[in-house]
C-alpha cells in the first residue's frame, strides 16, 4: 500500500514515517511544514507542501502517487492556545479533516488512521483510561479530536473504508537524536529549556491526591507510538470495509511530574538545578491520567518496549544536537 501521511515532516509523523518504511510500506509526506521539518524526510520518500484545507492539492496527491490508505497526524494541538483560538482549531482540526476524508473517500482510499488524543477523556476520574471512559472533554482542542473520531468513523462506515482512532497519552523521546522533539509544549522539553537556562523547572499544583502531590501521566515513547502506528494499519487489512477500532496507545504505568523531573535532573547532569518550583494549579489539570492499554496487547499484539529513563536519555541527546549548550 502506499499510505499519505499528513504532517509527516512533524515530530510524531517523521517516527511514523519511518516505522511504516522499516514495514516495508510505501509513504508520501503531505505537511505545511507551519510547525514540520522538511530535513526529517527519508531520502526518496515524496513530499507535498500543502494545507488539510486545500481539497485541490489533496485530490492531486492521492492521484499522482496512488494513495490507497492515510494516517492523518497533521493538526493544531497546544491546548491553552485552542482555549484561546477556537474557531482556528475547529477550522484546522475539525474542516480540515473533513476535506480530507471527502478526497480520500472520493478517490476510494481504503484505510484512514486518525491521531487522536487522551484530551477527549477530560478529567477521567478512574485509576485507569479505558477505552470505554467516558469522553467529556474539557477544552477545543479535545473537542476537535473528538469531532474527529466520530466524523472518521461516520465516513468509514458510509464509504466502505476501515478506520481506527489512536488515543496518544504523553510522547516523549527520540528514535534518533536527529528526529528530536525540538518545540518547547510538552513536559520533558520545557524542562530541559529551563535547566539550560538557568531556571528552575515548573510545577503547576503539588497538592493533588496522588503519592507526591503533583499530577501523574502516562509516558509513550515516540517510537513506541509510530510501532503502534504500523500495528494498527496491519490490523486494518484483516479487519474489513467499514469496521472501526479505537485504541489508547500508552504504556499503562503513571509517573508523577516531580519524579519525571527529577529523573531529568539525573540524566542531564543538572541534579539539584533540577529542584523545581511550585505554582499554582492550572485550570483543568487531572490529577491522574494513565492509559490502560489491554486491548493494543489482546487485539494486536503490541506493547510499549521503552522504559522512561530510555525516553529521557533519547530527548537529551536530540537536545543537545540542537542546544550544544546544553550539555554538562
């Protein structure tokens, strides 16, 4: 099959796109590059400059390089700017994607992989995140991943094509140091910029009900996450026109945010730099959200390989190619 991966010059799509090469399967990158980079495309893997919302591009892509399945990463994902910009993330996220799938279904595409979001659950108030958690989510960005859900499915069931929904919790790491998370929204780097510039990391909240008071999340390694991805596609060849499946992709293990930093402060070298700061609790932060993730093991087969020290030690040294700075 030759799959479009949308937002493939990203962070997470450029491990997908790699994962799906290694499987012997064939890529097209489709990317804006507004937050990609075009340096983390595969040598001889095509790529089209192009917007979610231009229905003419699309239909072009998916003719001109026989398009038969998509993995739709592309999106708007920082949550405090969703709360700030609703309309552009229902635009982004929501339209987007439904010119997607009226090109993809159009040309008669046969499998359709959606990126979704452990945002769809909200404030789940359970030990575990099932599948079948209640979704009430708590801000736009959660919202449109959930729209997605349903619209992918609505569209697989009407068009004959199979589709699925992967619900990522927190992806940290690097499968090389080349393919490093260089934007600054998620836990492991904001830390790592803070220490290299002197400050002390943050904490928003450390009095939850949890062992050390400070929230506590599920850790996926990003290459873990793209294994996932060629897990899911396989699954979709035996599974028939029209079926739908939903998988949380986690590894099912909570680590708290003052022991990840402080794991940081090890690997980094910066020890008690690494001592963070408290701050108030930010609005709509759960106290505890951790994947369960048996029905990727019972239905596929697949389980999360990579500890979180290996997550860590992974981001660091991809840090440290772009922050040489950086290092101790």
């Amino acid at each position: 099959m030759t799959w479009l991966i949308t937002g493939g010059a990203g962070f997470i799509g450029a491990h997908v796109v790699r994962a799906m090469l290694d499987a012997g399967e064939r890529a097209v990158v489709y990317d804006d590059l507004s937050t990609g980079d075009p340096a983390r495309i595969p040598g001889g893997v095509p790529f089209v400059k192009g917007s979610t919302l231009d229905r003419e591009a699309l239909d072009r892509a998916i003719a001109e390089h026989g398009v038969d399945g998509v993995v739709h990463l592309a999106a708007k994902k920082q949550v405090a700017e969703s709360v700030a910009r609703p309309l552009h993330y229902y635009r982004e996220n929501v339209y987007g994607l439904q010119t997607l799938l009226e090109a993809v279904t159009a040309a008669g595409a046969r499998r359709f992989l959606f990126s979704s979001s452990a945002a769809v659950y909200g404030l789940p108030d359970v030990d575990l995140v099932t599948e079948s958690t209640p979704c009430v989510p708590i801000n736009p960005y959660g919202e449109t991943k959930l729209a997605g859900e349903w619209m992918v499915r609505a569209a697989g069931a009407a068009h004959g094509m199979a589709t699925a929904s992967l619900r990522y919790f927190n992806v940290a790491g690097a499968a090389s140091a080349d393919l490093a998370d260089t934007g600054v929204f998620n836990l492991v780097p904001m830390v790592f910029e803070k220490l290299t510039r002197g400050e002390a990391p943050l904490v928003f909240g450390d009095d939850y009900a949890t062992p050390d008071g400070t929230c506590v999340r599920d850790f996926i390694h990003v290459a873990d996450l793209a294994s996932a991805h060629v897990a899911v596609a396989r699954a979709l060849d035996t599974r028939g026109a029209g079926s739908d499946l939903t998988v949380n992709i986690g590894r099912g293990e909570g680590v708290s945010v003052r022991e990840m930093i402080a794991l940081i402060g090890e690997v980094t070298g910066y020890g008690p730099a690494a001592e963070p700061a408290v701050r108030p609790r930010r609005p709509g932060d759960p106290a505890r959200v951790v994947a369960a993730a048996d029905l990727m093991r019972s239905e596929l087969e697949w389980t999360a390989r990579h500890e979180v020290r290996a997550m860590v030690e992974s981001a660091w040294e991809g840090w440290c190619l772009h922050h040489p700075e950086a290092r101790r």
